[in-house]
C-alpha cells in the first residue's frame, strides 16, 4: 500500500521532518530546569514564575488541535514553516523580554510546539509509501523524548554559564536551521490530493475553550484550593465546554476531531494510553529533577548544580532511542499493538525503582534510562495504530488529539504531584523525604493502572476477534 499518486520524498526529507520535531523537545527543556532563574531575574516569586509552564501549555492545548485539523489539508508543509516562525518570534522575544509580561508572551508564542510533531507525521505519511512510513511515525513520535537527553543538559549549561537569555537564544538559533531544512527538504506546493474542508471554527473555539480550562484548573487548583468557588467554576466551563464539543463533534460534516475515528478500538487504546503514560511519566521526570537538585540537608537531595542537572535527562534520550529502534526492527515481525503494554511495563518497572531508591545518582540514572525506553515503546507504537487505522486525510487531526491526550496527562501529573508535595511541607522550600516517596508511588499506580488495564484489553480483545490485520486498506 502506498499513499496515493505522490512522487518519491526527496533526500533529507525524513531527516529535516525529524530535525524539525526536535525543536519540541529543545523548546520544551527551557521549562522546568529555568523556573527559579527566570523568578531571580525578573524579582518574581518561584510560584509566579510557574506562568511560564502554564502559558506555554495552555497555548499548545489549544493550538494543537487546529494544527492537526489544518494539516490534513493541502498546505501542510507551509504550516510547519508558519508554525516554526511563530515559535522562532516567541523564542527572540524571551531572549530580550525586559519584564516577565513580555517574557510570558514569548513563552505563549512557543507553545505551537506541541502542534509541530503532529505535522511531520501527516507530511510523512503523505510522502512515504506505507511500509516507509510506519518506521518514520514511530521515529518522528519518539523525537521529544530522545531529543529532551540533548535540549536539558545545553540548557543547563548555557544557563548555567550564560544565563537563562542565552538557552533562549539557542532555541531560537536551532528553531530557524529546523525552519530552513523544512524549505529545502520538503516537497513544496500544495498537495492537490488533500481535502479542501473548511475549518471547524466553533468546534475550535469549544475545544480550545475547554482543554484550556481544564489545564487551567489542573494547574492552579492546587494554588486555589480544590473546592473553592474559582476551582469548581473553572471545572465546570471546561466540563461543558467539551460536552458541547463532543456533540457538535458528532453531528457537524467536517468537525475539527472525527470522534468516530478516535472512538475506533485502536484509536481509543492509543488515546487512553496517552492519558496514562503522560501522567506517569510527567510525575516521574519532574520529581526525579527535584530529588536530583535539593540539598542533602533535605534527607533525599542529590544537590546537583544546575550546570549538571540536565543530563539527568541523558539517559531518557538513550533509553528512548534504543527503544525505537528495537521497535522499527520488531515492527514487521510483531503486532504495534504489542508494544503498548511493553512500554507500560518498563515504565513501571522504571516507577518502582524510584519509589524505593530515589536517594542514589545511579538509581536515578537507571530510573530516567528505564523510563526513555518505556517511552520510546509506548509512544512510538501510538501514532503507528492511529495511522493504520485513520484515513490519510484524517491522520493529522487524530495524531494531534493524540499529542493533546499527552499534554493533558502531563498537566495531571503535574498537578498530583504538586498536590503531595504541597501536602508534605517542610522547613526549606523542599518537600520531605516521606512526600517524595509519596509522590514517586502516585507514579507507581499510574503506570502500573494502565499496565493491567492493556494486559486485559489484550487479552480480552483477542479472545473476541483475534488477531487486528496489519495493513488495513482505506
């Protein structure tokens, strides 16, 4: 099976795709490592600075799906190039931001990287024959979490020894050579098989409207408090706002999401797999980085200087990558399917290991190695299933939900584990040592929840209809 009609993808395209997805990854790493320098320079409180966290996600939430919906039609790859711009303009102005307002509006502009992995894949599903593109899927997915072992440990340093304004500059510098590997590398022109829809405005609006919401709540409710009358009210605009949604969703002719696509066994599986891994995976980096630079004195801190922290995150690119391509080798021997639980497992193999010795480098080092190759199982196998089971002309939209499902784990891991923390106080700006162990076991019942939860589905679902076929015609 091969996509319709298209001449062969030039020399370098899938190259330039993936050095474009890495862009993800390099602008995702000037998040949580830079958070207490960006409050020192603008006189902020640490809590305050967290807005460039939140922006930055409550952009993408929004963004992403519009972005996938629009790369399903014939100008995808000027799109991508319209998408690097905007993330470049965010990037020069947090470079120069001379108040944390304007710095805000950079890290907000930044956040179309969510949407830009989304977009290589529906341009290389479009310009591969299929058996090409499977292995490319799986690449491009895996790009943020193999790309986040090289973005975290130069923005360490660059911040470490320039500044956090010079991290920035270098986002934008690697944002631009992405931008030009696209306009050389990249068929041009629109593609004259693509479908010429018109945009679901009021389904993007509602969408939009409630991921923001909802990520807002997950964000601040802590802050908040969980039952106070901004935190419920929030609550239920997101709540309605995506009711409605999903009921223009369905009775619109072209809606901004094909929920019957995404309600497809295969779509669903990847999707709630999404939620679930995010979640875990969220918890785990974040309170790993953590335990890596708190001050011994704390009773679980490493005390790594910022210089070093991000090569914590090392060991995920390596895990990550060697995962990938295991998973290509495997792919035409092995149902995609298969690699769902795989990546479950390891990652809960990864969770208990910090549960029960996080106070050891080594121990962390294996846990981000072990997590990476969780990772890169689980989310390389993702947008493989989608892609085999979405029309071409869909695929963009249905990865994108996809990459919004994960945004959203992330933010309710974030949440859980602010929420233990918060939960655990002690005399330092630190937790203690009993809200840490907490914390890592909240990641331990994620992950091991969706592990049981794929085990059964596998098993159930085989009983039922046995084995998927493998290259479905559309």
């Amino acid at each position: 099976m091969t996509t319709p009609n298209h001449a062969p993808a030039p020399r370098w395209f899938l190259q330039a795709l993936v050095y474009a997805g890495l862009t993800s990854a390099i602008v995702s790493s000037l998040g949580m490592l830079l958070v207490p320098s960006v409050a020192e320079e603008f006189g902020i409180t640490v809590s305050a600075a967290q807005w460039m966290l939140t922006a930055n996600l409550l952009v993408g939430a929004v963004a992403t799906p519009i972005m996938g919906r629009l790369a399903d039609g014939p100008h995808t790859r000027r799109l991508l190039l319209v998408s690097l711009a905007v993330i470049f303009a965010g990037s020069v102005i947090a470079t120069v931001a001379t108040d944390f307002t304007v710095f805000l509006i950079g890290r907000a502009l930044q956040g179309l990287l969510y949407g830009t992995v989304p977009v290589t894949i529906a341009l290389a599903r479009r310009h591969l024959t299929y058996v090409e593109s499977q292995p490319a899927i799986s690449t491009l997915s895996v790009t943020v979490s193999v790309g986040m072992g090289l973005g975290y440990p130069l923005t360490g340093l660059l911040a470490a020894a320039f500044g956090h304004r010079a991290a920035f500059a270098f986002a934008a510098l690697f944002v631009a050579t992405a931008a030009v590997g696209v306009w050389r590398f990249v068929p041009a022109g629109p593609d004259p098989l693509a479908p010429r829809t018109p945009l679901d405005l009021p389904g993007a609006v509602l969408l939009g409207g409630g991921l923001a919401t909802l990520l807002l709540w997950i964000s601040e409710a802590q802050g908040w408090g969980w039952s106070s009358p901004r935190a419920l009210a929030t609550l239920a605009v997101s709540l309605v706002a995506l009711a409605v949604w999903g009921m223009h969703s369905v009775r619109t002719r072209h809606p901004l999401v094909n929920l019957r696509v995404v309600r497809r066994p295969e779509v669903l599986l990847a999707n709630a797999t999404a939620i679930g891994l995010g979640t875990a995976m969220y918890i785990g980096l974040s309170i790993a980085s953590l335990a890596a630079q708190a001050p011994t004195d704390t009773g679980f801190g490493l005390a790594v200087p910022l210089m070093w922290a991000g090569f914590m995150m090392a060991p995920l690119s390596v895990g990550s990558f060697l995962a990938n391509r295991a998973v290509r080798a495997l792919s035409r021997r092995v149902d995609m399917a298969v690699f769902l639980p795989v990546g479950a497992g390891v990652m809960t193999v990864a969770s208990v290991l910090l549960w029960l010795a996080h106070g050891n480098f080594w121990t962390l080092a294996l846990g981000m190695f072990l997590f990476g190759a969780g990772i890169g199982s689980g989310y390389a196998a993702m947008p493989a299933l989608i892609a085999r089971s979405v029309a071409v002309d869909q695929l963009g939209s249905a990865v994108s939900f996809n990459q919004v499902l994960r945004t959203v784990g992330g933010a309710f891991g974030a949440a859980l584990s602010a929420a233990v923390l918060a939960a655990h106080p002690s005399d330092s700006t630190y937790s203690t040592e009993g809200g840490i162990t907490l914390a890592f076991g909240v990641g331990v019942l994620c992950s091991a929840a969706v592990l049981v939860a794929l085990v059964a589905y596998t098993v159930v679902g085989r009983r039922r209809r046995g084995p998927a076929p493998r290259n479905p015609e559309h």
